[in-house]
C-alpha cells in the first residue's frame, strides 16, 4: 500500500459521513444499524432503534459487516511500513526489526497512534512474510475543505442558454445545477496533487482551471477581452472525456489532448486526482485512482497563480466534496509487485537498482544484506521494497474465517472469537492471537463454510 | 379508603386489564396467520426478503428473515415499503367503467353505483363495495371501453423475451435491470388505443428506447411496423418505424428535468384512430403528435431496448392498459364549482345533484340537465374542503394489482385479513392477496416524489 494512499485513506476515513454500521446478508439483503455483539457461537448481534426485539443473526448468513464512521480516527506518525503475508493480507505500522526468525512491526491499528511499547507490537515468523515495502513518511497537506463559502469567490458565468447559477455550500460539499464559478487560491505547490470526490446526475461538464492567479471565469472564445488574467491550465472534464489546453490571454488556444475516461458515463460519482509536476509541465489526470492520461506541455508552464476555480458548465448536476491539496513527489503510486519464485531475497531499491543475496536485518533504519560480492549496509530510506526467498501463497482461505479490512486499504484474515465495538479478538494462522481496535477497520467480510480462492 | 369506592377500583381495574387484554391480544405472532413473500424495505436503504408475518400497531410488522434466529418485528418508524412478490389480480376480463380520483390521493378503479349530494357509492373487485363523502372526490373519469387492464408488472421474467446477449435483462424485486445493450420485450396485447406506463430510473447519460404495437418482441426489427420513443439525456423523440417505408421522426420533446434526476414514471399513449401519439412525465404532458399517415403499427408488443452498458436502466412498475382515446381535462378550469365534461368536448360548469340510473342530473345557472352517462367523459369535484393527507404512524398506503390505491389507517394484517379505517370510506376490509405493495410512512413519500426528501441530494437543493 504506497503512503499516498495510506494517508488519503485515513483522511477519507475521518471524512466519512457514513451515519451507520450495515450488516449484508448471503443472499444480498441489508440492514443498517450498529453492531453491538459478534462472536461464532452468539452470531452477531444488532442494534437498531426502531424494533421491538434485539436483533440476532446466524454467522452462517452474513457477507459483510461495513462500519460506518468512528468517533475517534486513527492518526499516523512516523514512517510507515507494509507488510504483506503468505495469505496476502496486507498491514502497517512501523517497522521495528527483521531478522532471520522475526519481524517486528508496531501496526497502527493497535496503538492508534500513541507510542510504541513492546505490548502493541506484533512478531510475526519471518517465513509467513511475504515482502516488506517501507513507505517513508507522510505527505503535506495543503488543503482540505470545503467547510463554508469564506474564502471561496463565487461568480456567475455567462452561460450559452441565459440560465447563470450559482455554487451552493451544503453538508461540507459545492452543489451547482446551473453554470457556476468559484475558485480558492488554495496555494498548489510546485508539484502538487489536487484531489476531489465529485458526484453528478445527467451529463455533467465540468471546467477546472489550475494555478491560475485569476478567481472570476474566463470566457475562452473572448479571452482577449476579459480582464488581464494570468495564464492557466484548463481541465475540462465531462461524462466521456477529459481534455487540457493552457489559456493565456493573448496566446491562441491549444489543446493538448483529449482523453476518453472509460466507464464514467455509467458512474454518478467519481474521485478526481489531477497531478501537476510544474517543473517538468506535466499534468496527470487519475479517475477513482486510475491514470486518464498524462499530457506534457512542450512550451513553458502556463500557469501563472496557485489557485484553482471550478467552472459549472451548465450541464448535470455536480456536486464536490472532499477537495484536498497534497504536495506530491512527482511519482505515481505503485503496489508492490509479488516475487514468489525468488531462490534468494531481494532488495528494490527505490532509484531502481536490486540486489539479490540475503537479508540478515533491519535494524535502526538500516537493512543489513549479504549479497555474492558483498555485504551492505543500506539506509531504510533508500528501499523500495524487501521480497523473502522461497515463499509459497497461501491461496484458500479457511472455512470460517473473517477477513477484516482497515482504514488504510489492508487487510487481515482470521478466525474470530469476538468482536465488539471496544476490541476484537482474534487468531490470525500467520501470527496467532491478537487483540485489535475494532475502529481501524472498515468492513467484515465472511467466509462461513468454505474456502474460497483469494481474490 | 371508603367501602363505596371498591366497585368503581374493581370496575377500573377490570376495563384496564381488558383493555390491555385488547393490545396484547391482537394477533398473537403467527397465529392464523398466512405469511406473504416479499421484500421489505426501510427508509434509511436497508432490504429483507422475507415473508410478511402479521402487522398492527400494537405488535408492529413481523417480517420473517431466514437470516435471524426468530422473526423481527419493527416500529412503523422507518418502514418505507412491503412489496409481495405474487398477487392475485383483477377478475379476467374486468373492465371498471369509471376511475374515482380522490384528494387524498386514493385512486380507484370501480363501476360507479351512485353519486348524490353527499356521498358516492361505488364496487371494486378488491374489497367491499365503498361509499365515501362526495366532498373527499376530485374527479371521477369514465371510460366508454372501461379500464381494462392488459398487463400489470413485472412480477417475473416469465413471459419476457431478451436479446441473445452474454448479459441480458435480470428480474429482482419487481424491476428489470438492464446489464448491457439489450432488448426486453413482451407481447401486451396491444390492441387499440392504450396507454402504457412504467418506473424508469438510470444511472449515468440514459440512452434507450421503447417500442410500441411491434410484431417483433425479441429485438428492434425494422422490418415490422412499430413507433419508437427513443430516450437520450433530457429529452424524448418518436420515429414512425413503417415496414419498407423506414423510419421518419414524428417529433421531440425536451425533459430538462432529467439532466437533475435519475428517475421518473413515464406514460405513453396511442390513440390508434386518430393516429395521436402522446408523452407523459410524472405525469405531466409532454407532447402530442399526430401521425399523418395515421396509425401504421399492427403488433400487440412492447419492447425496451437499453443502449447502454453497465446496470444503468431499470424499468418498473408497468401497467399497460386499454384507453377510450380520450385526454382528460385536469386542472383546467379554476372554479368553485363542479365541471361536466363531455364527449363532445362541451363543458358545463354548475352543480352535480346527483347520478343515478345511469344518468347525470346537473344543474348549470337556472337549468336542470339530465344527461345519459355514457356522454360524460369526466366529473371534477368542486374543490370544497379536502380532506387531510395522511400522517398517522400506522396510517399506510395500500396498492392493488390493477394500479388502485387506498390510504388507510391499519389496524391488523395476517394475511387474511386486511383490516383499517380509511378517512374516505371510513371501516374498510380489502383482500390481503390483492395487495401487491404497501407504504409506510406516506409524508416521506410524498416529499420523495415531490423532489424535497433527501432521497437525492441534488433534487433537495431544487
């Protein structure tokens, strides 16, 4: 799990307006409410404000369990390290050692944040991990919002059939049914990732303009005579494509692209991710975490501000929210790559380079390997990803189980003994017991009779 | 404590336990009762398939839920819906002469028995005949064909036909989802003018189409005679489809509602003697055309053909059903009086002393009309009093098969019973199979439809 999406995921998950637990069933049924009590032997127990008896369901019946919000959030700190198992279940944490029997990691879903004591740490035999992939630390948030109209400049824009609208504030969201503009210097860095989740009815058409210094629409068939503006990039995006043309006011208008964005017209929402390195005048467009495209301006960068403005083009409804602005380090997130027939480990090192040999440790930040040529001692920081020799996947998840999934995009696969909304017990086959803060986790998923392939 | 007390505490004390003898002795749960199959549905998005057990108000909706170690039972709270997935229809055959508006929102289909300064009388197939103040009517409409339903669903995917495509048509829960493109066809039995009305909801930029009087039910076929309404994103066009003469577009209309939507109930009807075609939106007009060559299409069929790809279409609730080809003339006329309309368009405005024996007195300025029954297209109500929408918790809105609608303050449901008190017709007992969906709840259903709950965010900003 790369820390970009580790970090947006925790953010996502403090964000959630979510208003209930929903349990749902085999055969699709749903029913919201709270979970209060789980356990193989009790089944799961639900609370629900308007029945007239306690609510008890057969474990045997359940898929999923989803929780709704938590009220209080996991926070990270620090350097962030996957680990990926044998059973491809996947955890964080900090990384405390590996050897050549243990690895040692302070997984955040046990300590919520507070500091590392030996209580919270989890061992876990070397040869049930698969990889170690560090994550380095967090990103700088920019941006986060909207939480009002203060500081936003709306405009009405002059729009082709007379109907001008205008942005509407509500629920920590912008609604606009009609052409709109409002725009934010939200003071996008250098190489940025500006983010929003966007949700629409009908055919929507939506124009963003980046790093512009200029908060009022641009009329882009009468740009010589707006008032002076510096120049921008625009993404016009709608429910089949995305496009981009830098504006500026005296230079003639130059698409650089257009771009299909598949399955969007069978959506009604979607999170935008628009990446920007301005040193290398790249823009990046991802679509619910897919890259669109990425268009390279072959001339100077074109925008002159660090603001943005969100232009209604009077088609749909639209709806944004959850717009947040990270600095970005000009590279697009991998997952980590299995290497299961490896005969000896393997070290990717993130400029690239990979060393074959053996891993002794890691220890204080320092990976320890004894490759043929030479044993070297490797800064953590440098390293993209640790790959263990001779590893078999565990492919079949066992009867009964539960696979319960966190925050930050990873998982675990277990036999429960109990989950309750203050702990869950479990025994995980790779680890063995453990106790964990039930509102790390997202969802419950279930397993009941047989194994199923992983997917 | 004085001696002469003692009766009255015994009295007291006797009528308080009958009394909660009376609460808690309403169906005991699964007593005699016939659980009905269906899907309930709740207002915050939850789902049970299930079975229907018993309902009242002191013991609540008892749902029986495979998953659950014993049947559950809720509040009226957040009940949205029950929908049975069978139900026992009309009479075959049936065709009610007349259809009793009322203001309320009660909408029935029956044969009027009597109309006289204070009541009106009428006989359903679903229930008791029914008598309800004059004053509680908005509009009685007649037809001279009678209102004759032709097909009333889905309630399976049995006597559909789908395209030979890797993802056809599914049916769950009385709707069909489109998968990918794809045809949905059935022969109807249309014959004659009609009208066809069904749900549709679509995700995304809709793009479909619906064929009427089409030979051919298992895909678009332009080689049999057909109309085709074809669907896009915020508005609608009809194209004669004319076997060896190709297709001619007859028209368009614009539904700008639709670009802030994803659902609306459509209906469709064609007067096929005088070649006119018109479009309904949640019930408003749309357009009419007319068909110069006249009416070219001799199928009975209906299909719906998604364009799209994806679980983008669904289609529901369709009923189509014969029509005397005659519009009605809904708020049209701003009176305190009552309005006759007639077959030949004629419209008198006075005061309607009463029907009977099929004929209609009438009084317009000073004079006294009697006028044969089978003249009259429609009667609307002086507005007067109305009486209040429904509010009450247990208050619920029952559906019949053929499109009927009653309110009704519930007072027991087993299955066999179906026991309430409409503020229309006062104590009412309705067959319990003829019911194929009640509603819960009925202000939250009524600001959904109006666009002002917050089922769509976006409709609540309208």
């Amino acid at each position: 799990m790369p820390r970009f999406f580790i970090l947006l995921a925790l953010v996502g998950f403090l964000a959630s307006a979510k208003a209930q637990d929903v349990v749902r069933f085999a055969n699709g049924d749903l029913l919201r409410g709270a979970l209060e009590q789980l356990s193989p032997t009790n089944g799961l127990q639900w609370k629900r404000a308007d029945v007239l008896d306690p609510l008890k369901f057969r474990v045997e019946e359940l898929a999923e369990v989803e929780f709704g919000p938590r009220p209080e959030a996991p926070a990270v700190s620090g350097d962030l390290t996957v680990l990926r198992l044998n059973n491809l279940d996947e955890i964080q944490g900090k990384l405390i050692s590996v050897d050549q029997t243990n690895v040692v990691l302070a997984p955040w879903f046990a300590n919520a944040g507070g500091p590392v004591t030996a209580d919270n740490r989890l061992t876990i035999p070397r040869t049930n991990v698969l990889l170690v992939a560090p994550l380095g630390p967090g990103r700088r948030l920019v941006f986060e919002g909207p939480t009002g109209l203060e500081g936003w400049t709306k405009s009405k824009v002059t729009a082709v059939n007379g109907e001008a609208g205008e942005w509407r504030f509500k629920n920590n969201a912008f609604y606009a049914t009609e052409s709109a503009s409002i725009a934010r210097d939200l003071k996008l860095p250098d190489i940025s990732s500006f983010q929003f989740d966007m949700e629409w009815r009908g055919f929507f058409y939506l124009a963003v303009a980046l790093y512009t210094d200029y908060l009022h629409p641009v009329n882009l068939a009468s740009k010589e005579t707006e008032p002076d503006f510096g120049g921008f990039y625009s993404l016009q995006l709608n429910s089949f494509s995305a496009n981009l043309l830098p504006v500026t006011k005296t230079d003639p208008l130059k698409y650089l692209g257009q771009a299909p964005v598949p399955g969007l017209a069978q959506k009604t929402n979607a999170r935008v991710d628009i990446r920007v390195n301005k040193p290398k005048r790249t823009i990046g467009l991802l679509v619910d975490g897919q890259l669109v495209k990425e268009w390279v301006d072959s001339e100077t960068f074109a925008g002159k501000g660090t603001a943005v403005r969100l232009v209604h083009q009077g088609q749909g409804a639209v709806k944004l929210h959850n717009i947040r602005v990270f600095e970005w380090d000009g590279y697009y997130e991998e997952k980590p790559t299995n290497s299961v027939a490896l005969k000896s480990d393997l070290v990717k090192l993130r400029n690239g380079d990979r060393i074959f040999g053996s891993i002794t440790k890691v220890a204080e930040n320092t990976l320890s390997v004894a490759s043929t040529a030479q044993n070297l001692d490797i800064p953590m920081a440098r390293v993209k990803q640790l790959d263990f020799a001779d590893r078999t996947l565990q492919t079949n998840v066992p009867p009964r189980s539960v696979r319960a999934h966190l925050a930050t995009g990873g998982r675990l696969t277990f036999e429960l003994d109990s989950w309750s909304p203050s702990a869950a017990r479990i025994r995980h086959p790779l680890f063995g017991v453990a106790e964990l803060k039930p509102e790390a986790f997202t969802k419950l998923e279930f397993f009941p009779l047989t194994g199923k392939a992983q997917p | 404590m004085s001696g002469k007390l003692w009766p009255l505490i015994t009295a007291l004390l006797v009528a308080a336990s009958l009394v909660a003898e009376a609460q808690t002795s309403a169906p005991a749960a699964g007593t005699n009762a016939v659980s009905r199959a269906g899907v309930l549905q709740l207002f915050d998005g939850s789902i049970l398939h299930g079975s229907l057990d018993t309902m009242s108000p002191s013991n609540g909706l008892r749902w029986d839920f495979p998953a659950a170690e014993k049947p559950l039972r809720f509040t009226p709270t957040n009940l949205a819906s029950v929908r049975f997935d069978t139900t026992a229809g009309a009479v075959a055959g049936a065709r009610p002469n007349s259809r009793f508006k009322f203001k309320n929102g009660d909408d029935i289909f029956g044969d009027l028995a009597q109309v006289t300064d204070s009541q009106v009388a009428l006989q359903t197939w679903f229930g008791s005949d029914l008598k309800a103040a004059r004053e509680a009517l908005h509009s009685i409409v007649f037809s001279r064909k009678g209102f004759a339903t032709l097909y009333e669903g889905p309630t399976s995917a049995e006597g559909w036909k789908m395209g030979n495509t890797p993802r056809p048509w599914i049916y769950r829960d009385g709707v069909f989802v489109a998968q990918s493109a794809d045809a949905l066809g059935r022969d109807v039995g249309l014959k004659g003018s009609s009208r066809v009305e069904f749900d549709l909801a679509w995700v995304g930029s809709l793009s479909m189409s619906v064929t009427l009087y089409t030979e051919n039910v298992s895909r678009f076929d332009y080689g049999s005679s057909s109309y085709m309404f074809y669907l896009g994103p915020g508005s609608l066009s009809l194209q004669r489809v004319q076997a060896g003469a190709g297709v001619m577009l007859l028209g368009q209309a614009q539904i700008p509602a639709m670009f802030k939507k994803n659902k609306m109930r459509l209906e469709l009807r064609c007067n096929t003697e005088e070649g006119t075609i018109a479009a309904y939106a949640d019930g408003q007009l749309l357009q009419k055309w007319k068909d110069q060559n006249g009416f070219v299409a001799k199928g009975t069929g209906l299909v719906f053909f998604s364009q799209m790809d994806g679980p983008s279409v669904k289609v529901s609730n369709i009923k189509v059903s014969e029509w005397d080809g005659r519009f009605e003339n809904e708020g049209v006329t701003e009176t305190k009086d009552d309005v006759l309309y007639l077959a030949n368009r004629d419209k008198v405005v006075g005061n309607l002393m009463g029907v009977a024996d099929g004929k209609v007195k009438f009084k317009a300025s000073d004079t006294e009309l009697q006028i044969p029954l089978e003249r009259v297209t429609q009667i609307v109500f002086a507005p007067g009093a109305t009486n209040q929408a429904p509010t009450a918790p247990w208050e619920v809105r029952a559906h019949f098969s053929a499109g009927e609608t009653v309110a009704l303050n519930l007072e027991h449901w087993d299955g066999k019973q179906f026991l309430g008190k409409s503020r229309n017709f006062g104590q009412v007992s309705f067959k319990p199979e003829a019911v194929r969906e009640i509603h819960f709840n009925l202000d939250r259903h009524r600001l959904a439809e109006s666009g002002s709950a917050p089922v769509d965010e976006f409709l609540e900003l309208e």
